[in-house]
C-alpha cells in the first residue's frame, strides 16, 4: 500500500522521435548506378585513342548491364528504360558534335534547370524537399498547412539549391567548357551519391534545427 501523503510523479510523454532524412530519401543505390555509365565513357574513350564512338558504346553497354541488374533486383521498368535514354541521347550528342565532353552535356543542363526549379519551389512556398518527403510519407500536400514544416522545408531546400546543384554547375560546367574529359567522369562520380548524402544530411540538420523542439516531427503536420 502507497503511504499517505505520497506524491507519485506525473509520467511525462517521451520526446517526438526525430528519423533521420536520408532513411526517407533513400536512392545511394540509384545514385551510385547513375555515375557507372559516365565513367564507362570515360574508360572507352581513354583505352581507344579518344574514340567517341567507342566511349559510347561502352557507356550504353554499361548502362544495359545496369538496367539488366535493376530490374532482375525488382526496380520499375519506366526508371530502367529512362535511365538507359539518358545515356543513349549523351551519347548521340557527344557523337554528333564530335566532343568528347559533350557526352556530360545532358547532365550540366539537367543540373541547372534542377537548380532554377528548386529556388522557384521556395520562392512560391512549394518547396520541393517538402514535395518529395510529402509524397514519401503519404501526405500528399497536408504538410503545407504547418507553418512550421514549410518555413523548415524551405530553409533545407536552399542547401539542394546551393550545395548540390549550383556545386555541380559550376564543376561540371567548367570543366566542360575546358575540355577536360577526365576529369568530368572523375567529378561525375564524386558529385553522385557522396554529395547527395552530404546535401542530405546537411539538409536534414537545418530541417530538425528550424523546427521547434516540441514540434511532434516530420510524420505529424499540424494543422491550424
């Protein structure tokens, strides 16, 4: 029996429990078979004497191999079929131009519409960082109506804007207007997946540090 007089303590509830944004995201896998077609290239064109035509073909067949790969692992055809199209039409490219860095031409361009897209995002309060983990949490656009998680959502969407995309531009596109083939495969691979994780986790420290320490985390919108 509980003596009179004895005060019990009034349990508290745990603090929200905050996962990590890279275990939302996920795609090191996806990023990873994205950089082999370049450096695919890069290797045919060194071994035949700079021949374009064989550093396409190389990075295609790499790109088949990988594609082959996906999909026996289970990946949608449609993100197979786009990814091997990518490679084909760099490909197509470099060999109508007759430049070798041409190849990474789709790649600088996508970047820097990536980069125009995701400041627009912000500008008019759809940022895209919110989209994507909205769209991988099932909210559909829910997230929207926090204040909170938009204001966070936009602050983390400048480091993809800056971090990721604008970095990419502005290596890739230097390089590319140098001619320096090798070292664009060798910048291809190391701006794939290790600056997507560091764009990720950086992004995903802003997010937590906006949000206030009460807010119940990423899975739970609250709505006014």
């Amino acid at each position: 029996m509980r003596q009179a007089g004895h005060v019990t303590d009034t349990p508290t509830e745990p603090a929200p429990s905050r996962e990590s944004l890279a275990s939302l995201l996920g795609g090191r896998k996806g990023a990873i078979d994205a950089s082999l077609p370049p450096v695919a290239f890069v290797v045919g064109w060194l071994a035949t004497g700079s021949s374009i035509g064989w550093g396409a073909l190389t990075a295609i067949a790499v790109s088949v191999a990988v594609g082959a790969f996906r999909l026996v692992r289970g990946d949608k055809a449609r993100a197979v079929v786009v990814s091997l199209a990518a490679v084909v039409a760099a490909a197509l490219i470099a060999l109508h131009t007759g430049r070798a860095q041409d190849f990474f031409l789709i790649q600088l361009l996508s970047n820097v519409a990536s980069a125009l897209l995701w400041a627009a995002s912000i500008v008019v309060r759809w940022p895209l960082l919110g989209v994507v983990v909205g769209f991988a949490l099932g909210q559909k656009t829910r997230w929207r109506k926090d204040p909170a998680l938009l204001r966070a959502y936009s602050r983390a969407s400048w480091i993809w804007v800056f971090l990721q995309y604008t970095l990419r531009v502005l290596v890739y596109g230097s390089l590319w207007w140098a001619g320096e083939v090798v070292a664009l495969g060798v910048a291809r691979t190391v701006l794939s997946w290790p600056l997507v994780a560091l764009t990720v986790a950086v992004s995903g420290w802003v997010l937590y540090r906006t949000l206030p320490e009460s807010h119940p985390g990423l899975r739970h919108p609250q709505t006014q």
